[in-house]
C-alpha cells in the first residue's frame, strides 16, 4: 500500500480494508451526458446507436438492425398503451 494511505490508516481500529483503483474513462462528445439530465431527455433510438458504436465501433448500428429496433420499440410501447 501506499505510504499515503497507510499513514491515514495508522492508529485507527480497521477490521478489514479494501481499496480499489478506479480510473476515469474518457468520454466522447456523443455520449458524454449532464449528471443531471431527465431520464425524459432519453431517446431509446440515441441510447441504442451509442451502446451498439461503443461496442461495435464505427458508424452505429446497420440500418436493418436500426429498423429492427424502431420496430420492437413501437411494439412494446403499443403493448404498454394497452395494459
């Protein structure tokens, strides 16, 4: 450990102590968001083209694919104007 934190641990009655590292990601314009954005700001369309870019990197999801998606998403909110 660090001499940093062990001189902060030093006298203090510790059972156990678990420290991780933790670095920050650097975000791309496209999907950097405010902490304070409304979940109603969300697009399921957006939210699907940066998760599919960030894991298949290039130019976001095949059309078809979009389409696919567009499809499903009008389905489910059918099915929840119905219940």
């Amino acid at each position: 450990m660090p001499p940093r934190i062990l001189d902060a641990l030093d006298g203090k009655a510790l059972r156990l102590v678990s420290l991780k590292r933790v670095h920050a990601r650097a975000q791309d314009a496209a999907t950097a968001r405010s902490p304070a954005a409304d979940l109603d700001e969300l697009r399921p369309e957006e939210v699907f083209a940066q998760l599919y870019t960030r894991q298949y990197p290039g130019d976001g999801p095949p059309e078809d694919l979009a389409r696919a998606f567009a499809q499903l998403l009008v389905e489910t909110q059918a099915d929840g104007e119905d219940a």
